[in-house]
C-alpha cells in the first residue's frame, strides 16, 4: 500500500515538473509535407520589432460558408496564430459583419466604402445550392495606423476551389506585406521620368499611388542636360530606381549617356516601351480606323547592348482581351464585348517570384522582344499565348476587325516575349564609342544591377473617368480585372529587393479539396458506414471476448 502511495506521489511530482517546464518551454512543429505554417525568414523580420499591439480584424466569418472557404479561414486562422506565436504583440480576431440582421446592411456600407468590397458566392451543400455574402478582407492596425490586407487572390476564370487555392498560397505575402506597410519606414526613392512625352500624371496615378505607400516617389526630367549633365547624373543617382512610362519622344545621345551611366553605377530601371504608335482611343472615330506606324524612340542600340531588342510589330493573339463595342443604332444599340486580337493576354510559364500565382496581364498593341546573347542574365516574365502571330507596320487597323473570322492557322508565330528581366554586370552603351560629353568617373563596365523591360506602355495607364484615375486593370465593361497592378508592383519590389517581400511569393502550398458532387451522390453510403461499422466491430470484439472467455474458464 504504501509502495502505491508513494509511486502517486511520484506520478504526481512528475507531472507538475513537466507542467512547469512545458511552460517555459515553447516549441511548434510543422508536420506539413509544404511547410505551409512555417513563416519564411523574410517575414518573421519584418514582424521582430513589432513593440505594441499590432491587431488584425478578420471578417471572413461566418456560419454559411462554402466548404472551401471555411477551409481558407482555418488557414487564415492558422497562419495568424504562427505570426502571434513569434511575436505576443499580433493580436487577431476574427468578426462576422453580417450576423446581426439589424446591422447587417449598415455594417456591408460602412465596409464597402472603406474599400472592403463584399463578395457573392455559390454554396453547394447536399446537392442544392445557395447564395452567400462574405468579405474576404482583413484590417490590421498599428500605432494609430491601419491598412486593409485582401485574403481573397482572383484568378480570371478560376473556380471556386481554385481560387482558395490562390488566395492560401497568398496568404503569407498578403499579411507580411500588409505588415510591412505598418512596421517599415520608407527607405527607398524612385524617380518617374519625365520630358520625353510620358504619360501624363493621371493616367499612372493609381500605380504611382500603390507604390506611394511603400518607397518616396518623385518626378525627374533630363531637360536641362545640356547646361549640366554631371549634376543631371548626380541627382539621378540619389534614386534606387527609375521608371520611364511610354514615352513617345525620342532621347538624345545626352539623354542616354546619362541614364547609360546611371545603370553602370547600379541603378534600377523599369521600362515600358512602345514601339509602334497605336492608340486604341483614336479608333472610336467615324472611320473606326488608324494606322500603325513604328515609334522610334532612338533607343534601339541602348537595348540592344544591354540585350533586348523591342521589335517594331504588333502582336496579334487568339486569347485577348474583348473589346467594347456600341452595336446598333440609336435606342436600340447595345453594349456587347467581341473578339479583339490586339489586346494580348500575357502569362508566364516562369515560377519567378515576380510572376507566381499571378493574374493574367493585359497588354494593348503590344510588341516582341528578343533576347540577345550576352552576359547579362534574362528572364522572360511574360509571353503571349501560343495562338500568335506578328503583323509589320505600317498597317491599317479598324474596328471592323471584330466583325471578321479569324483563321487560327495564321496564328502560328508561337509565344511571343512581351516582358524581360535582365540582371548582371551591363558593359556600357558608350563604350568604344564617342560620348557625349565628358563625365568625370564615368565607366564602360558597369556593378550588377536589373532592369525590366516591358514591350507596351499602355500596361502602367489606367482608365480615368470624369477626371478621376480609376484603378489599374480593372475593365468596368467586363468587370474584369488584370494582373497589371500586382504585376508591375512585383517588378518594383523585386528590382529594389524589399524586405525579401517578393521571395515569399515562391512559396507553394498545395491545397486539397473534397469533392462535392461525389459528397453529394455518396454522402448516404459513407454516413451508414460511419454509423454501422463500429456498431459491428464492437459486436464482434463482444462476441470474440465472450468466446475467449467461456473457452478459457470452462474447466
């Protein structure tokens, strides 16, 4: 008796040791094959300093969610509970805004003008569907700041469960981003070039405005560089990056020797370029028609050194966009969206961090690029579909267009390049040549750097309505909208290597679903299994022991 008391005793000092230690002693596995609850390095910096409550309010909430969706709040859960595990000051909650049927409609108001636009889903359950409202959106909120965190990542045509797929394999990014925003000051300066006939202010306001809330922006002109180039250069070179939005003037010799050197001292660059004068606008007129004539921007031998060369044709392509046209007359007329093989849908067969996951890009008049050998370093980010083909200028384009049958055996060029990364050590355009003018420590071979070179300048310019910008890449006749924004905000993050931010769009997470119709044409097959079978094992368990039993005490 006392043996046992004392074997209780130890029991019970034993297990309050392991208590007390287990308390002092923290650790989390992640048994997933993905390692999808392990934070990367990148994100578990930007969330280290973090010293007062940063809260995050979730409002995908809810009681009447498709089965996907419930399964990417479990992620969202679970991945926000990886973030407060690093650092005690993340605090989440999770709320559901259209619970309470008396502030039901004031509560999706308040949240849709503050930009948390609802979202309406198909919910299949036993076979019969249903409608139902959520809003995949997050709020986090530090220090008197806050920031909206989207949960949801649209894919254009992407089903139900490929869209939580996205939006899980996103849901990393989307709050070390949003993190990012509220923990980071600004460090980096980019420069958006001007005197060139760019585009003007309001046509690149809702990117500019995006990449606001992350670096410093300013406008930056090569006017004045005839009278003094080495200050030119020098101011030029207090910027990370530059971006040159479709300019449709040519640059002077000057003009390029300094952002030649600008680059052979490490600068960033992102350029997008038309080579071809094409404007979409100028076709809605009582001809429906225009010509196509080449640009020449007198950059060609600039690329060319760097190695790419934007060709003066136009990319045709069978996946395009539609376009919007007035069919009909008068009252009767009518909008209907038709075939329109200029505007290219761009995607990528790259896993680079720039492009993962990323939505369809769209481009209009787009041009080819080639990639020349070199030793600089070359990604293509985005290519046309394979259904293309490349048509010279100059060439007549009209509206009429929509209205003809295209034959998919003339679209036969294959995919064409309409966006490159170019990374490395670039060897001057001016070397072996004469310059300009002279320029103190000027170099003909350059620190490695990047630049990007996008083949249409219409990608960056988004749609302005009553004088007021509307969001880039949205189409308010479709209501679709483009990966052009993520895309071009992936590009500036990656060529001033923020925060390792872009890196974590690399990781994949792979995301299995149940199938619903198979739930649905065998849910009363598996419910009697899951009722009769441990009724049956249980009785043959009885049966045996009671067999055993008899047998062995018989005697």
């Amino acid at each position: 008796m006392n043996n046992t008391i004392k074997n209780i005793a130890l029991l019970v000092i034993a297990l309050i040791g392991i208590n007390l230690i287990s308390s002092f002693v923290f650790e989390r596995f992640d048994l997933t094959a993905d390692k999808r609850y392990t934070l990367s390095s990148s994100a578990i910096e930007i969330i280290k300093d973090v010293d007062a409550p940063l809260i995050i309010d979730v409002f995908l909430e809810g009681d009447d969610f498709p089965s996907e969706f419930r399964r990417l709040k479990n992620e969202t859960q679970q991945l926000l509970e990886e973030f407060s595990a690093e650092n005690k000051n993340i605090i989440f909650n999770f709320i559901n805004p259209v619970e309470d049927e008396a502030t039901r409609e004031r509560n999706i108001q308040q949240l849709t003008q503050r930009g948390l636009t609802p979202m309406q889903l198909s919910v299949t359950e036993s076979g019969k569907s249903s409608k139902a409202i959520i809003f995949p959106w997050a709020l986090a909120s530090y220090n008197d700041q806050t920031v909206i965190i989207p949960l949801v990542k649209n894919k254009i045509g992407a089903t139900q469960q490929e869209l939580v797929s996205n939006s899980v394999q996103h849901l990393e990014y989307a709050f070390a981003d949003g993190f990012s925003k509220l923990t980071t000051p600004k460090k980096s300066k980019i420069a958006i070039l001007k005197g060139n006939k760019q585009l003007e202010d309001r046509y690149i306001a809702d990117f500019v405005k995006k990449i606001g809330s992350y670096y410093f922006i300013a406008p930056f002109t090569l006017d004045s560089i005839a009278s003094n180039p080495q200050k030119i250069l020098q101011d030029l070179e207090a910027y990370d990056l530059i971006i040159s939005a479709k300019p449709t003037e040519a640059f002077s010799e000057e003009e390029k020797y300094v952002l030649d050197q600008y680059t052979m001292n490490g600068g960033k660059s992102l350029w997008l370029i038309d080579a071809i004068a094409m404007e979409k606008d100028s076709l809605y007129n009582a001809n429906g028609s225009n010509v196509a004539i080449p640009r020449d921007l007198n950059l060609t031998d600039f690329f060319f050194k760097y190695g790419a060369r934007v060709n003066p044709e136009m990319v045709s392509t069978l996946y395009s966009a539609p376009i919007t046209l007035a069919i009909g007359e008068g009252s009767q007329s009518q909008f209907q969206h038709l075939q329109w093989p200029y505007s290219p849908l761009a995607g990528s067969q790259s896993n680079h961090p720039i492009v993962n996951n990323l939505n369809l890009v769209k481009f209009d008049f787009a041009n080819p690029i080639d990639t020349l050998k070199n030793n600089i370093k070359k990604t293509i980010l985005l290519q046309s579909a394979p259904l293309t083909k490349l048509e010279g200028t100059p060439r007549k384009i009209s509206l009429e267009l929509v209205t003809k049958e295209q034959n998919p055996q003339l679209f036969n060029a294959g995919n064409q390049n309409l966006a490159v990364l170019l990374e490395g050590t670039f060897n001057s355009v001016y070397s072996n040549r004469i310059k300009p003018f002279e320029l103190s420590n000027s170099k003909d071979k350059g620190v490695p750097t990047k630049m990007i070179l996008i083949a249409d300048g219409d990608l960056i310019k988004n749609d302005v309505i009553r004088h007021v910008p509307q969001e880039l890449g949205f189409d308010r006749w479709t209501g679709q909208t483009y990966g052009n924004k993520e895309f071009l905000l992936n590009a500036v993050n990656y060529l001033l290597d923020d925060n390792g931010l872009i890196n974590i769009r690399s990781k994949e997470i792979a995301v299995a679903f149940l199938d619903q119709q198979k739930i649905a044409t065998e849910k009363t097959k598996w419910r009697l299994i899951n009722l009769l079978l441990p009724l049956v094992l249980l009785a043959i368990f009885g049966i045996t022991f009671n067999y055993i039993r008899k047998k062995k005490y018989a005697a």
